[in-house]
C-alpha cells in the first residue's frame, strides 16, 4: 500500500511539473506552495529513474551489445543496425524529461530550500543527470540552462566544461554541509547524507576516470582518484529506485512498454551469450533463454535482415530470447555496487595496492551475483576470471573492465556503453558479422561486432546519440548535427 501511495504522489507531482512543458518554460513551475518541495524532490528522482531505467535502458542495451532484434518482430530495428539521426528523435524524450522534468524540479527545490543537507542532495542528483547528458550528447545547455523565458536560447557547453562545473557543484555543496537532517522526501536514499555522500564520491570517481582517460588534466584527476579510493566513502548496497511492484500500473517502466508492445522483440547479442558460456557464467540463466533447440545462441548484431543473402532462414526458434520476468518489478540503478567495486578496482591496480584491487575486483563480482539472488561459487576459479591466472596486469584490467561488463547486463545498460566507449573493451573484432556466423573460430568470445547492417556513415559502433529534434527545433544555440560515430569528450581512443 505505501509503494502505491508513493507512486501516485510521484506520478501527480511529475505530471505537474512536466506535462506539457519543454526545457525553455519557467523552470520554477509549478509555483504552487500547495506543491512544498519535499513531495518536488522524488518527482525528480522519478524523472531521472524513468529516463535511465527505460528508453535508455533499452537503447543502450543494443549498443553495448547486450540486445538484438527479434527475427519476426520489427520494433528496434533502427537500434539494432544503428540507423538514427536527428529525424529518428531517440534521445528526444530522455532530454525532455531530464530537463523539463528532473533538472526543473530540482531547481525548484534549491529555490525555495536553505537546508544544506537537502542542497547537497539535489546538487548530486543534478550532476548525476549533467552526467548522462553529456555521456549521450557532449556538448549540453548548462550555463544558460533552465533560466525559462529570460533565456530561451541558452548556449550549448563543452563536455568537459559541464563535467568539471558539476564535479565543482558538489565540492561547495559538500563544503557547506552544516548537519542538517533531510526534510525531502527520499525514497531513492531514505534521507540519509551518509548515503548522499558516497554517492556523490562514487560520482566523482566514474566522472574522474572518464576525465583521465580522456586526457584532461590526467595527473590531477588521477591524484583525486587515488584520494577517493583510500578514503573509501561510498554508498553501502545499491544506489537504485526501487519503487516498482508486481501489479497493474506499479510494473517497472521497460518492463511496461515491452508488455504494452505485446510482442517479445529483444533477444540476446552474440557477444554477451558467447562471453557467459566461455567463462561458465551461471547468470547467463538470470534473463537470457535457451532457444527451441534448448541450447543459449546470441544473435549476430544487425544481422536480422541480412541472413537470407547468407543462406539462413533465421527465426525465433533459432536464437535465445530475453526473459522478460526478471524485469517485472524490478529496482532501477543509478550506480550499482559492483560497478562502484570495479571502478575502485581498476584505481588501485593502475595507481595504488594490487591486493586491494584484486579484493575491489572479487567483490564486484560477488555483488552483481548477490544482486540476482545468486552465489558467486566457484566462479572465479576459472581461468578466464581468475585474478591469479592472469600473467600481466594488463590482462587483470582487461578482465575487470570485461567482469564489469558482464555485471551491469540487466542492470545498468547507460553506463555499461559509457564503459564500453572509454575503455574499448570489449575490444572489437576486425572480423565482420558474416564472417565469424561462417566461421565462429576466428572470434574472441566477447568481443563486440560491428553490425551487419550499419548506417553510420564512418562505420564502426555507436559512439554518441544524435542532438533532439526539439532542441533543434526550439533553441537557435544548438550545434551543428553529430554522425553515430562523433565521440564525446572523453572518448579520446
């Protein structure tokens, strides 16, 4: 009963100050002091929640190569061979509902609240949505944002601009932090700073590897990180909404939108089933079926339309569906605790203790196990993630990056691609579709496939999403179109 009183308090509260506005109206609407800024707070969590666990959960899926289209259905068709431009209006309702809703409200908040714990809250879940902008798009309105009609055609900023204003955001909100308790309404941390703040350093640390990595200011952010990392104040548990429950109108949101469809159209990626079956990886079970044949067969990536030219009449039968069911009521991740494992893993193998990485690194692991219900066994005594196996560090960080591939599968499909594009890894096969599907020998199980059937002009895999039609449409400032293949900021490789 208190799951579904939230729900509707959310969904009233969201529907206020969202509905039918675009990110160049009033950004303190609604006004109404009926409308107090605790029951505001958890509509901006909502929004960010129902923008990362659903229509970005789904298309990043594709990307990281976890997803693939039906055989006989036809929904992602354009995800599954990467054709989207502007026209395509993909990123559309994320940018609407990230600003007009999430980034609005919490505006809202901060206007009308002098409680620094609250501030601090709102800053850090305002740089957590900077983030996922600047992840899809680089160049976002952030100076000039949310000023409604004073400003209707705010400037675009760089990436790195926006990353390193958000990353000051938090410091000053962190430094001005007097003890208050948190009056907002809470349900993605249960008002608890504590949490609030490992969080926020969780933040920094991902935002600090994307900076390094991307060549910015590397030696300061990697002394930052270091700092982070033996400092060791994270977030217990998992950072994630978990509001859903297994009725009508309380599903979890991809969920809902795949059973509103009433047609099964994701299946399994070849990479992430041959990567589960070479590492004998119980949670290939967790979401992943075996096809009528009763043996698990990803499916090449944008392939679907393709495979009659090579001889192959494909069907449903063929390949291993999604399993729908995990989903139904399940939790959306903001940060999960094995991604928090493996990033801190990774930090101490390149800069710090190898035996702490390898315990960040074994933890990441048991997380992602425990979070499906699962135990980690003897999993890690195989050779391919074993931590001792491996001959070089540089194969110990390959593996990491890889295990954390495999965890944020059904979990944080965002940043699972984030991490894909800064790391390269999975690394990519010079071999095409067609060629490993005739000769699967010549492939790296794991290793991401440039799809079949590819419409990026530059080829290759999916590094960016197109700017929004209605951003295009609304705001003269917007820069000039973006191909798939346009990296963003810290996408230096």
């Amino acid at each position: 009963m208190k799951k579904i009183y939230l729900l509707l308090t959310i969904a009233a509260v969201f529907c206020l100050s969202s509905c039918n506005l675009d990110i160049n109206d009033d950004p303190n609407y609604p006004s109404s002091t009926d409308v107090t800024p605790d029951l505001v707070f958890p509509a901006a969590e909502n929004a960010v929640a129902a923008t990362v666990g659903d229509a970005m959960f789904n298309y990043s899926g594709f990307f990281a190569q976890y997803f693939e289209q039906r055989p006989e259905a036809n929904q992602y068709n354009n995800e599954a061979e990467l054709n989207i431009d502007e026209s395509t209006n993909l990123f559309d309702r994320c940018y609407r509902t990230l600003y007009a809703g999430a980034l609005a409200d919490i505006k809202d908040v901060m206007d009308r609240t002098t409680n620094t714990s609250d501030l601090f809250a709102c800053t850090v879940l305002r740089a957590y949505a900077f983030q996922l902008l600047v992840d899809n798009l680089d160049q976002v309105p952030y100076t000039e944002a949310l000023q409604g009609s004073a400003n209707s055609n705010p400037v675009w900023d760089n990436g790195e601009d926006v990353y390193k204003g958000v990353l000051a955001e938090i410091d000053a909100a962190q430094e001005a932090l007097e003890g208050d308790p948190m009056t907002l309404t809470d349900p993605l941390l249960n008002k608890n700073v504590s949490q609030w703040r490992g969080f926020a350093n969780a933040l920094r640390l991902r935002m600090y590897l994307r900076l390094i990595d991307g060549g910015i200011n590397a030696g300061e952010y990697q002394s930052k990180a270091v700092a982070l990392v033996n400092d060791d104040d994270f977030f217990d548990g998992d950072v994630a909404w978990n509001v859903y429950s297994n009725a009508e109108g309380q599903y979890n949101p991809w969920y809902d939108v795949a059973r509103a469809l009433g047609t099964k159209n994701h299946v399994a990626s070849y990479p992430i089933v041959s990567y589960y079956l070479a590492t004998n990886d119980p949670r290939i079970d967790y979401a992943i079926m075996k096809n009528e044949a009763g043996e698990y067969v990803g499916q090449m990536p944008g392939a679907k339309t393709v495979y009659k030219s090579w001889g192959v009449d494909w069907k449903n039968k063929d390949v291993s569906a999604i399993d729908y069911t995990p989903a139904t009521f399940a939790p959306i991740y903001f940060f999960t605790q094995s991604e928090l494992q493996f990033l801190i893993a990774e930090t101490q193998l390149r800069w710090g203790d190898k035996a702490a990485a390898k315990t960040a690194y074994e933890a990441g692991v048991a997380a992602d196990f425990a979070s499906r219900g699962m135990s980690v066994g003897s999993y890690l005594s195989g050779n391919r993630v074993n931590w001792e196996v491996q001959a070089t560090d540089a194969n110990r960080l390959n593996m990491i990056y890889m295990q954390k591939w495999a965890a944020l599968f059904y979990r944080d499909h965002m940043e699972a691609w984030s991490e894909v594009r800064r790391t390269d890894v999975p690394a990519t096969s010079s071999y095409t579709a067609k060629q490993i599907f005739e000769d699967p020998t010549v492939y790296s199980a794991g290793q991401m496939i440039v799809p079949a059937l590819n419409y990026i002009q530059a080829g290759g895999l999916c590094k960016r999403v197109p700017y929004p039609s209605t951003a295009r449409q609304l705001n003269k400032n917007t820069p000039a179109a973006k191909l798939l293949s346009d990296r963003v900021f810290w996408d230096a490789k």
